[in-house]
C-alpha cells in the first residue's frame, strides 16, 4: 500500500491538469441531417430563424438545383456572425426570451427558437450554403456574406469541428435567382439563404405538401399572426396554377387552396367554419376562464369561472375547437383540398409558432383518441374536431423537444396545459354536441340552425346550458334568446324544458323571465285541462252515435270496402258510417279545444282596456293552429283508409304526401297548378296524418298568396333513413325588407294578408316529428323555395 505522502503528491499532479470537451466535425452531422428529422422540419427551422429576426415577409424560391429562403427581417452584423451565428449551439434568442415580461402577451412577438441549432437545417437540404445579410440598423452599409461547403465537415471525422473554415466577403447588393429580382430591390435589409447541390428534388408534390404544412406552422386559419406572411415561389410550377385556376373558373369556383402552389401560404378554413359548425373558445386570463360556445353562427353561451391552473394564469393560454359534422368535413374538404383528418387536428402554438408534430394525422399528444376508445358513441375524437392552442412563455414553462418531434417537455405547465384542454375545451364542448347535435343524426348534414330552431332542437339546447351553469362556480355572462326560451304549450318538451329554463332563469335572476315561465305553466296546466275536457266530450258523444248507428243499421250486412294501395279512395261514394264518426270524433275534439280557448282568454282579459300583443298572439297562435286541424280534416277525412280517431298512423310517409297533394290538394286547390315527384324509395314513419295535412296547406296556402301560379313538390333520399322534401313555387317570392332569419318566428309577416302563423305552424310541426325546414337560396329564380328534411324510423310501430 502506498504511503499518504506518495498519494497525496499524485493527486497534486493531477490537479494541476485542466481538460475540456473536444469537437469533432461530426457534430455537424449529428446537429444537422440528424435531428433535422425531414426536409419540411429543415424549411420550418429557417422560417423561424425568419420569424425570430422580426420580418413581415419570408419569400421561399424552388429552383432546379437550388433553395432560397430571403426575409426582410432585422439581419446580422458582422460581430453578429462571428459571435452568434459561427457560435455552435449558442442562442440569443434563449437570453432574449428569459429577459422577456409574458404577461404583455399583445404587444411583443415572442420569439419561436432557442436551441442554436437551426443554422444547420441547410445541411439537411443542400451540400453548400450561401448567407447574405445586412443589418437594419446599418443600412445602406454592406452586405455580409458567408459560403459553407458541407462536406468539408464529412471528409475526416477526426478532425477538429473549428479547424473548418468558412469564406467571407462583402457585396453591395442582395444576389437572387433572377425571377426574384423584384424581392431583391425592395429588401433595404434582411438575410437570404440559398442552398444548392440540393440532396433531393423537390417536385410539385413535394412543394405542396410543403406548403399545406407552412400553413399550419405559423398563419394556419387565416389570422395574421404578427403581421408575418410567407410566399413561395415556384416557376417550374407557374403554368400548372394557371391551368388550374382557369379550370376552376369556369365551374365559377376558386381552387383548393393546397393545389395552387405559388404565392401567400395560408387559408381562411376557420373562417369559413365559424358560421356552418359548433366551436368553443376558451381564454385564461389572470384567475379566470371565459369560455364561449358558438353554434353556426349564433352564440349559445358564455360563462365565466374560476382558473384553477396556476401556471397557466399570466401565458396567455387560449383555445379554439371546432366540431366537424358531415357538412363541416364536406366544406373543409372542398375548400381546402383535402380530408380534415390528413389536415390534422388539434394543433398546439408556442409563442405564435407550432410545436410540431401536435395536431397531426395519428398524433394524439392530448390523449384524445385514447379517452375516446373508453366511449365511442359518447366522447369526441382527433377525427371529429379541428382547432388550436396558443401558449406565451419562456423555455422554463414551454420548451420544445430538441428532437422537433417529440412536443413540448414535460414540466408543471405542460401538464396543467394539457388538463386545461380536455376539461374545460374539449368536454365542455363535448356537453353541447353529444346531446345536442348527436341526438338528431340529420342534424349532421345540416349547417345552418334550422334544426335546432325547432321546439325539440331548443329543448335539448335548454337542457345543455342548464347542466353546464348548475354550478355556483360559474357566471352566466351572455345566452342564446333564439335557442334558449319558452317552448310552445303543445310542445312535447314543453315540462322538461321549463325545468331547465327556470335554473337558466335563476342564475341569472332575471325576473321577468321567471315571471312568464310562471304564465306559460299557468297556461299548460289550462291546454291539459281543455284537452281532457274535450276529449271527454267527444268520446260522450261518440258513444251516443255509435249506439244510434247500431240500432239503424243492425239488419244491414255489412260490406267489405276495396282495399287500396294508396291512403286515399277515390271517391266518397264508399265512405261508411265509421269514417264519418271518426270525421265527427276529431272535430268535436278541436271544436271543444277552440271553445275553450276563447272562454279563457275572455275570463283572462274581463276589465282589461288593452290586451297585451303578446298575450293575444300566443292564445291565438292555439286557436289558429286547432283551426287549421279542423280545415285539414274536413278536406281529406272523408277519403282516408284510416281512422282518425288514432293520433297517429304508421305509414310511407313519402307516398302520404304524394297522395294528399295529388288527390287531396289538387282537388280542393284550383287556384294554383301542383306538380309532385317522388323519386324517394320509401320511408316507414309514425306520424299525425293531420300534422301533415297542416305543413303541405300552409305551404300552399303562402304560395298562392304570392300569385304563384305553379308549385311543386320533389322528394328524395339523400342518404339513409332521410326524407327530403323541396316545396317551390313561381310566385313573387318574399316581400322586400323580410327578414330571413325570421320568418319561421310566430307573429312575423310583412304583408298585410298574413298572420306570420303559417310557416311557424309548419316548423313546429316539423319538429315534433324530427323534421326541419329552411329557406334555400333560389338565386335569382323567381319564386321561393324551401328545404324540409324529416328522419325516419329504424323501427317504426
């Protein structure tokens, strides 16, 4: 063993010996065509450098053989090269960001890199590398200019990595491929990148995958995000937009915004989903969450709760989501180029810059997908929504995987950001949509409110917002009046959503609604009350017609009617004594109602000098449609197989329709010409034949008072279980000044010769049934028409 003083004498000599870290030149490989995993993350790394450098504009040139990234940014000094750019992995950028207050999250562009490692995305594209720049603090001085040759770095891996010269000079002006002269002389100041001896071709394909994927990294809803845009330039290219725009033009269309290569990377897709689908949108801000649900185009709620993520409280956090119905995915395809699903998801922003790869095709970094397989038919997937996430912060918060490919690292925040997404984006959306737009699957192909705008549809709304605001936690800032409000007394729904009105109502103590909830119950408890009544004196009298009946006709044989395929005779020649009961029960049924109805309005308003329009309009909005009963049934009970002492049938309800107007309509109507073609293969429904009667004799009723001398009838399937009636006419159309929007509402009419009653009718009755109906765009033809849409049945009894 040695002794202490020998030992004691080595550990001095070691000591007295300093070592470091020695590089080699393949540290270029590996910090380049090595974690610059593709070509598409090298265009990103240099069009954040572009970002990063404050430029408005980044013009990316494909040529034969060679690659030009030139922005009009702040540029670099010569003392800016040698000390920051030839500096390995070293960031100023990082230094600028930890110096940065994100809490002034508007005023400032935060800055998209920090590792110092982009500088070598050009090796994963091209073997040389030409850089160019001038300062904009010191124009008009020189333009720096650097030249690397790549493979340099590959010839000895021995050898040391700064032993490896790079060239130097200075020029007077910016050298570009000649196409780009015009981007040459307006550039006072910036960098320009070109690379050549490039390791891949970059076809058109390539290129326009390229710029479907720029639109998503920086500016990918049409938003101008801090003033930036990026243009390509692709002359090789130039003759195929042009085929493809002229293409297009003559269908009177714009080409998918992907299939044009040259020109401003970008597209206006959110834009145009705002009005056609459901989307939420989320923000933190300091201790609160504002969220905002928006259903085509109106806004359903907005409600405003405690933040319970600290960390996310000063980042600025917002979050956009869209649900993609069928009508959705059909728009986003059309418009953009391609499935919504090859598109992405939810994408996630850092800084204004995406962190790649969240929100790609089979990305699920939100675990979305995954909670989605617990519950397929009750939760919400990365295919059924598209949207984003924009966080501000620094690298301690937020840093990116230095991999490019991996997301954010893992810290406190991150995983506050991710919770935040799921429980206060994506469920609360998930709230609305399950209930609310699953529950009627043709609300699927829908894009506009015409479902929902039906009593059922704003019931099942009601119901949503009511669940969401059952919480002491959470203010109501704002609802929906058109989607969240009394239903109609006949309404199927009209108890459960009063149920739900009333703790809308309440949280917001607002006591005038409160007030006619109570008058609306008052008046449901009367129309129950009437309904009994009546029908107990129909069946009273039914019962002494039917013994009067046997007595005159117990010697009679009774014979067997002619069975028909059709709903309708012929004639009333065979009409039996039971037909005619049935004619008598229902009548007596209405009459009894109508009578009623007009006795308590007269008790409601004794002593009264004015009555109240509203008042009025809704007490004889009931009279008006009971009314409307008794007409149908004196024009078509006569002739019905069926007996209408039953609320409902079960039936082909296209070929119902198509027989009330051929035998029904056309006979009782002369006025106006009707034309009726049923290419629809059938549809078993339950339905009130009488209701239907009601929708084809409003609709009719409307066109005739538009002089319309031609209507016609069309039904088809558009896809399974589905009815679709178009009802136009010839007529004059609506009148000038009519609101769109409104002339489903009760009351609502410009002419003189309206009750605004009709069309109400027509979409309340609709909507007990699962059917809607909407205004369509006759563009310029003159007439009106609509689209109304009903589900059938898988099982119909």
């Amino acid at each position: 063993m040695a002794d202490s003083g020998t030992l004691a004498s080595r550990q001095r000599q070691i000591a007295a010996k300093t070592l470091h870290f020695d590089v080699s030149t393949g540290l270029k490989r590996v910090l380049g065509r090595e974690l610059i995993t593709t070509d598409e993350v090298a265009i990103f790394e240099m069009v954040k450098n572009s970002f990063d450098a404050s430029a408005s504009v980044v013009h990316l040139y494909f040529g034969d053989d060679e690659i030009v990234v030139a922005d009009d940014g702040d540029g670099m000094s010569f003392d800016d090269l040698r000390d920051k750019w030839l500096f390995v992995a070293y960031s100023a950028k990082r230094e600028q960001e930890e110096q940065k207050d994100f809490r002034n999250i508007a005023s400032d562009r935060h800055l998209a890199g920090s590792k110092g490692i982009g500088r070598f995305s050009s090796d994963r594209l091209g073997g040389e590398l030409v850089l160019q720049t001038r300062p904009k603090a010191a124009r008009p001085g020189p333009i720096h200019r650097l030249r690397v040759d790549w493979s340099r770095f590959d010839k000895n891996s021995r050898q040391h990595f700064e032993e490896i010269n790079v060239d130097y000079s200075e020029t007077d002006a910016f050298e570009l491929p000649s196409e780009l002269k015009k981007v040459g002389s307006s550039l006072a100041h910036g960098t320009i990148v070109r690379i050549s001896k490039l390791r891949d071709k970059w076809k058109r394909q390539t290129i326009a995958s390229l710029k479907g994927s720029l639109a998503k990294l920086i500016n990918p809803f049409g938003e101008a995000a801090d003033h930036f845009r990026i243009l390509i330039h692709a002359p090789d290219e130039a003759a195929e937009d042009k085929r493809l725009r002229a293409a297009a033009s003559k269908v009177g269309e714009e080409p998918a915004s992907n299939a044009i290569i040259n020109g401003v990377v970008g597209n206006n897709i959110f834009a145009v989903l705002r009005g056609k689908t459901t989307f939420i949108e989320v923000a933190i801000e300091g201790d609160k969450i504002e969220t905002t649900l928006t259903d085509r185009g109106e806004v359903v709620y907005k409600i405003r709760e405690p933040n319970p993520y600290s960390h996310l409280a000063e980042s600025g956090f917002k979050c956009e989501i869209y649900y993609l119905n069928q009508s959705a995915r059909l728009t986003f395809a059309r418009r953009v180029g391609l499935p919504s699903v090859e598109f992405g998801s939810v994408f996630l922003f850092r800084n204004n810059f995406r962190v790649y790869p969240i929100g790609e095709e089979g990305n699920d970094w939100f675990a979305f997908d995954r909670r989605k397989q617990q519950g397929y038919a009750r939760f919400l997937g990365t295919r059924e929504i598209i949207g984003r996430v924009d966080v501000f912060g620094s690298d301690k918060d937020f840093q990116e995987a230095s991999s490019r490919n991996q997301g954010l690292i893992d810290t406190a925040a991150v995983r506050q950001l991710k919770k935040a997404v799921m429980e206060h984006c994506l469920k609360r959306l998930e709230k609305y949509v399950v209930p609310v737009s699953w529950a009627d699957k043709a609300d699927a192909n829908t894009d506009d409110l015409s479902r929902l705008l039906t009593d059922p549809g704003r019931a099942r709304v009601s119901n949503s917002v009511a669940g969401l605001v059952d919480d002491k936690q959470v203010e109501l800032l704002a609802f929906s009046k058109r989607l969240i409000g009394l239903l109609n007394e006949r309404s199927n729904e009209f108890e459960s959503s009063v149920v739900a009105l009333r703790s809308i109502a309440s949280k917001i103590d607002d006591k005038g609604l409160l007030s006619k909830i109570d008058k609306a119950e008052e008046r449901f408890e009367q129309l129950k009350k009437a309904e009994q009544e009546a029908y107990r004196i129909a069946d009273k009298e039914r019962k002494t017609a039917e013994a009067a009946l046997e007595r005159a006709s117990a010697a009679e044989e009774e014979t067997e009617r002619e069975k028909r395929r059709s709903h309708f005779l012929e004639s009333v020649i065979n009409v039996d004594a039971s037909t005619i009961l049935n004619l008598h029960h229902q009548i007596t049924i209405y009459s009894v109602q109508i009578a009623q109805k007009i006795q308590n309005l007269l008790r409601r308003t004794a002593g009264q000098q004015s009555i109240p329009r509203d008042l009025l309009l809704q007490e004889m909005e009931q009279i008006a449609f009971l009314n409307a009963k008794v007409q149908s049934i004196t024009r078509f009970a006569p002739l019905a197989t069926f007996k209408l002492d039953s609320e409902k049938i079960e039936a082909d309800l296209p070929e119902f329709i198509a027989d009330y107007v051929e035998k029904i309509a056309k006979t009782s109507t002369q006025r106006v010409q009707m034309e009726v073609e049923n290419d629809h293969p059938g549809m078993k429904k339950r339905f009130n034949p009488i209701d239907i009667a009601v929708v084809i004799e409003n609709l009719i009723s409307n066109s005739w008072r538009a002089h319309a001398r031609k209507i016609r009838f069309e039904m088809k399937q558009p896809t399974k279980n589905i009815l679709e009636l178009r009802v136009s006419d010839n007529g004059d159309g609506l009148a000038r000044g009519l609101d769109k929007d409104r002339i489903f509402e009760m009351g609502y009419t410009s002419t003189r010769a309206g009750s605004g009653l009709g069309l109400y009718h027509v979409r309340q009755v609709l909507g007990e049934m699962g059917g809607s109906i909407e205004l369509m765009d006759t563009k310029g033809v003159k007439g009106v028409a609509f689209l109304i849409k009903i589900v059938g049945e898988k099982n119909a009894k």
